[in-house]
C-alpha cells in the first residue's frame, strides 16, 4: 500500500520545514489533509529531530538534486533492468527509498533477489553514504537468520541499490498469531532472533530499528533479519558525535530506545531494548505504551519518560494511525482479519506474570545499563524460562524458588551424614563396578585374540570391588558387639568418628597398588576431618583429628599426582584440601591456592570447588580479620595485575555466581556467604551499580538460615556491609 499522493506530502513537507517547529503542530492541524498524509509527513519530521546536521542544509540547496515535477505514482520501475536483474513487482516504500522483487535477466540460471533503491529525490551525498554503510555492514553479516547481500550497484543514472536475498515470509507478530503458536515455541522463536543480533554485536554492529516488519518468518518457521539501513559499526565512528549517532535514529518511534529518542550514544543496548518491545509484541499483540491517538511527538515523551505496562496486563493492540510507516503496512499482511488475541498460542495471558513480567521489563529499563548486558544474557533468561530454572533477572525469594525446584538438603551437614553418604555411595560404586567386571569378563570369553587380556582386566576390576565393598561393610560390623565384630572394643556403641579412626590406618594396606580407590577414600576421609578437628569440646581430641586430616589431605594429593599427572581436577581439588598444610607461611599458601584455582580454571572452569576456592582467596584478600595477608594475596593473584584487592576480589566473586547457582539451583549457605562478601567488596569500592541486588540476597540469607554457626556467621557479614555503607556515607 503507498501513500495515494506523494507530490501532496512533498509539498506540505516544504511549508512545513519553513516555519518554526513550535507552530508546525498548528499549521499541520489546519492544512485539511488527510490522517495517512499527515502521518507520512510526522514521520518525515521525525528525521529532521535526530539529525540537526542533516536538516541544516538550506531548503533550496537540498532540493537542488529532486525533479519536483515527477510524481512517484507516475514513475514505474517494473520492467526496467538494475544491473544483471529484472524488476518484476513492488515490495515496499519508506520515506526515502524503495524496495522491488527482480529476477536474474543474465541467463546463467533463475534467482528472485530484492533490491533496495534509494528514491531519486533522496539521492543526495549525505543519504548516499548511511547506504554505502549499510552495504558495508551487510558484507560483514553471514548468519542463517540475516538476510544475505548478494550484489551492489549503481543505476546508469547514479541511484546506488543494493541486491539481497529475498524473504517470502510475514512478520514474526503476524506469523505467531497466524500459526497460533504456543509461548514456548514463540520464545523459542524469538531466540533464533537474538541469536542473529547477538552475531551483529559480535560484528561491533548495531541494528538500531529492530522490528516485527524488519523480522520475516519463512514457511518452513525460520527467522530472517532485514533491514540494517540505520545500523551502527561500532568505532566507526566518533561516539560523542551525537548527530553522527542518531541521523536516522528514530526510523520507528514505537520500538525505538529512549536514549535513541533523546539523540543519546547509542550500544548494543539499544538492540537489547527493541528486542524487548518485539517480545513485547508477538506475546501480547500489544505495546508496552499506550500510544493510541497519541502525535509523533507526544509518542517520543511517552516511551522516554513512562514505566511500560507490565506483559500481562497489556490489552489489545490500537496503534494510532499517524504511527505507521508505509513501509512497514506493506510489509504487514493487510488482508489479516484477526482480532488481537485474549491468549497466547491458547494459554491464558497470567502465564506471562512472574518471569517474562521480569525479563521483558528488564530488557524495557530506561537507562542502559540497568538491562541485560548482552543479547546473549537476554536469550539465556529465556531458556531458562523454558527449562523451568529460576531466571536471573528475577530476585531469588524463597518462596520463588520453592515453585522451581524441590528443597534440596543443606549441605553444612554433620560429619556422620557426610561419611555414610560417601560410604553408601562407595557400596554402590562397587556394586555397579562389580557387575562391569563380570560384563567385560563375559566379552573376554567371545573375543579369543584378546581373552587372556580381558579376562586379567576384569580379574583386577571384581577385585577391586570386592575389597572396596568389604571395605565399606566393615562399617556396619562395628554396629556389632560380638567378640567376633569390628565393633566389640566399643561395646557395640562405636561413633562413626570411631570407626573413621579405626579404618584410616587401613586404607593404604587394603588398596595397595590401587592409587585411584587410595586417593579417593583419603580425600573423603580429609572432607570429615576438616569437620571435626574444628570442635572444641576436647582440646586434645581435637588437635589429633587435625593431625588425621594433614595427613590424609596430603596423602590424597600425593597419590592423585602419582595416579594422574601433575595437571588434573582432582590434583587442583587436593591442592586446595591441603594448601594451608604445605605453605610454610602466607606468601607460599596465597601461591598454592592461586595456584590451584588456575589449575582448576584451565581443567574444568565448571567444577564446583572452584568458586569455593575463590571464596578462600577473596577472605585473605579483602577480609578485616585477615588484614596481614591482604597484599600479599593481592600480589600472588594470578595472571598478575595492578588492580586494587576489592577489584579482584570483585571479579572472584562474581566469577562464582553462575558457578554456584548452576550446581545448586537453590539459595543455601555457600551462595549467601558469597553474595555477602560480594556486597562488601562493592561497598569498599563505593560502588552502587548492582550492589543492592546482591546486599538483599545476602540478607535474605541471614533471614533463613536460623541457630548454628552458620547464622551467627551471616549475621556478621550483614552487620559488616553496613558498617562500611554507614562509614562511607558519612560527611566527608
């Protein structure tokens, strides 16, 4: 569809430009045109907004370059040859330019591109260039989900076009409703989008008029990008140019940024917010704004200073007439007679409360840096959405997390519990290794040139098992006072200290030649030791259960090396047990465990000791208590860097989150002592950006965990953080 008189617009547009824009309101509400005139002539002067250095050109020097005779209902280009291709149809027009479906003319075989012209009368230097930068863009963009550059040229009478692959397809809200999707196949949907823009911003380029009509969805469901005519290569040019940045910034007002509205630097961002609006769109069939009836302008002051309306509880789209481009009515099915949904894909529109409330909003945060930082982390949210985990964008309240998962138990157990976990576990790890052995002995017998081989394997691993299953069930035999038990010495009433006391001497004798089975079972018994040499009720039983742990941490260390080289997880993990054993001083510990956390990194930057190790390094590094090792931490930190001890200890803490909440899915101990510390950091450095968000975790933590150690330990942390922000912010 195209406006029906573009000489008509042309010639307001001129009138307009002549008088002051504090009366063009006026003037305009008494030149008796028509709403679609009108609206093409707002959307025109949008331009003029953003782009000061554009618009500064005198009237008669910038129409110098038009035919202001020729009407474009007069001019067709169907028929005509641009380069090697036919134009056969019209696909769409916008303020300044065109865009045709063409055939291959050359003969050398059939292909249906689209090619985009600017119209003649625009075809001035300063536009020329923003369509030389698109095509430099497009060159760089080779994505499944963006609409591929295939040719550029220029016509004989020097209208610059370029050549795109062509899209049958509908926009991506038309194509939801059409196909009457489900939420989960919209957001997955949506997520091919952001995958294509996050490879933009991996290209340093911004989209800036990301949009349903700049979205086309194939037959076959697949997403395409079109359109990166207003987009942005990053360092390309001077970021506090601001003319620079938004000539052409407010293309489409309804999904456009506030800072793109305020003629602000534009980031990646800006994108991040578009796709919000677009989420906004294809889940609700609405805008985030109520912009009905609502003028160009008065649209510009809603998005820049009103909180949107939450998902859902948006209504029904009504988008004001004088807000629609042509070029996105055509791209638009018109022939669409669907009334705007009461549901999503058939789901009750409540479904969005909670988490997609949560994500769009973020995404939809007046100022930049209160959004998702990537494209990545906005598309991470929202499979999270989809595998039932807790979203990130939302606080983690107990009874939230409650609604994910089931309630796992905490892990500051008491030593008993540790110890027969690890030991029923070790039953049926030989158990399952028993059943192995007897499998790989009965494919021994079927492969003769190999029988004597696998019979001997197999041998050594039902062996293996037999001694660490009689091993394991001697536990229970101390449950028995017979004369003949393990446990008559203790009457029958043996602790499982006792028997870890009584079997610790054994483990090296039971499992020799066996480094593995030795290691393993060392480093459990090490993990029940750290425990109890902790207690204080007796002095003297305490410090022989310290002597126990150094001696099994050390010797778990000792033979996972021996067993898997010098290089390994579980060598890293040991490194950590037993750090604190081998330095002579806090210098030599700081290097062992910097030591052991770059091991880790380099082994399985995933395994949950690591963030546990951080957790060590950052009290040295930042903690009052620790105040003698603070440099000397800071300066053994790995690689080697100039930052402050808080900065670093930052950057652990942080370095911890993900690792925390992916293995424990739930809030516990470990993770409020970390978004404590976090906190405190953050205060040290004066530094608000996120520091609330984490200070709430950290006295939520305080909250729930009730009696032990653990809650008087989180009582001080809160007691810390606020200390420093009351010192902080005292008058200086």
């Amino acid at each position: 569809m195209k406006v029906k008189s573009p000489a008509k617009v042309k010639e307001i547009l001129w009138k307009v430009l002549e008088i002051e824009p504090a009366k063009r309101r006026e003037f305009l509400d008494n030149a008796g045109t028509t709403a679609e005139i009108r609206a093409e002539i707002e959307s025109l002067l949008s331009f003029e907004a953003v782009s000061a250095d554009f618009m500064s050109l005198a009237i008669t020097d910038f129409s110098k370059d038009f035919p202001p005779e020729i009407d474009a209902d007069e001019i067709s280009l169907v028929g005509q040859e641009v380069g090697i291709y036919k134009i056969v149809g019209e696909l769409g027009f916008g303020g300044m330019g065109a865009v045709y479906l063409a055939e291959r003319s050359d003969g050398k075989f059939s292909q249906r591109v689209a090619v985009k012209m600017l119209k003649r009368e625009f075809n001035v230097e300063k536009i020329r260039r923003n369509f030389k930068r698109e095509k430099e863009i497009l060159a760089k963009l080779n994505h499944p989900n963006i609409a591929t550059l295939l040719d550029a040229g220029t016509t004989a009478d020097g209208v610059p076009y370029l050549v795109m692959e062509y899209i049958e397809g509908v926009p991506i809200d038309n194509f939801c409703e059409n196909n009457n999707l489900s939420l989960n196949l919209r957001l997955k949907l949506f997520n091919k989008v952001c995958d294509a823009v996050q490879f933009a911003h991996r290209n340093l380029i911004i989209h800036r008029d990301l949009k349903p009509s700049n979205i086309l969805v194939t037959e076959k469901g697949e997403p395409k990008l079109l359109d990166f005519g207003i987009s942005q290569l990053l360092g390309a040019e001077d970021l506090t140019d601001k003319t620079a940045i938004t000539i052409f910034g407010a293309m489409t007002p309804e999904y456009a940024s506030p800072e793109q509205i305020k003629g602000e630097t534009v980031t990646t961002a800006t994108d991040i917010y578009s796709l919000g609006v677009v989420l906004y769109k294809i889940l609700t069939n609405s805008h985030p704004f109520d912009l009905k009836g609502k003028t160009t302008g008065e649209v510009l002051k809603t998005i820049s200073e009103n909180e949107p309306i939450m998902p859902s509880k948006s209504e029904p789209l009504a988008v004001a007439g004088g807000l629609r481009r042509r070029s996105e009515l055509v791209a638009e099915n018109s022939d669409n007679k669907h009334q705007p949904p009461a549901t999503v894909g058939g789901s009750d529109r409540s479904k969005l409360k909670g988490d997609i409330d949560t994500i769009i909003l973020k995404s939809l945060r007046k100022e930049p840096e209160r959004r998702y930082d990537t494209v990545e982390q906005f598309a991470a949210d929202i499979w999270r959405f989809i595998d039932g985990l807790p979203v990130l964008a939302r606080r983690a309240t107990v009874s939230y997390r409650a609604s994910k998962f089931f309630r796992r138990n905490k892990l500051a157990a008491i030593a008993g519990t540790i110890v027969f976990l690890s030991l029923i576990t070790g039953i049926a790890v030989a158990i399952w290794q028993a059943d192995v052995a007897r499998k790989q002995t009965d494919f021994a017998t079927k492969m003769q040139s190999q029988s004597e081989l696998e019979t001997e394997r197999a041998k050594s691993e039902e062996e293996k098992a037999k001694k660490i299953s009689q091993f394991m069930f001697k536990v229970i035999s101390y449950a028995n006072p017979a004369w003949y038990a393990e446990g008559a010495k203790f009457d029958g009433n043996a602790r499982v200290i006792d028997v870890l006391d009584d079997l610790s001497d054994k483990i090296d004798t039971e499992f020799e030649g066996q480094a593995d089975v030795q290691a393993e079972l060392h480093h459990k018994f090490a993990e029940v030791y750290i425990i109890v040499a902790q207690g204080k009720n007796n002095p003297v039983r305490t410090e022989n259960f310290a002597q126990k742990l150094n001696f099994h941490a050390l010797r778990a260390l000792e033979l996972r090396k021996q067993f898997y080289g010098a290089r390994h997880e579980l060598v890293a993990k040991d490194l950590f047990y037993a750090y604190t054993m081998i330095g002579k001083n806090y210098r030599e510990q700081a290097e062992l465990l910097a030591e052991a956390i770059e091991m880790m990194r380099e082994t399985n930057p995933k395994n949950l000791n690591l963030p546990y190790m951080l957790g060590d390094y950052t009290k040295g590094l930042i903690m009052p208590e620790y105040a003698e090792r603070h440099e000397i931490y800071r300066k053994a930190a790995r690689p080697f860097t100039d930052e402050n001890k808080y900065a670093i200890a930052e950057r652990y803490l942080r370095e911890s989150v993900p690792i925390y909440r992916f293995h424990y899915k739930e809030d516990n101990y470990a993770i409020f002592w970390n978004e404590c510390h976090l906190a405190y950091a953050l205060a040290m450095q004066e530094n608000r950006k996120d520091f609330d968000e984490h200070f709430d975790i950290c006295k939520q933590g305080a909250e729930k965990l009730k009696g032990g150690n653990s809650a008087e330990a989180m009582r001080k942390n809160v007691e810390l953080v606020e200390r420093v922000v009351a010192e902080k912010n005292q008058p200086k």
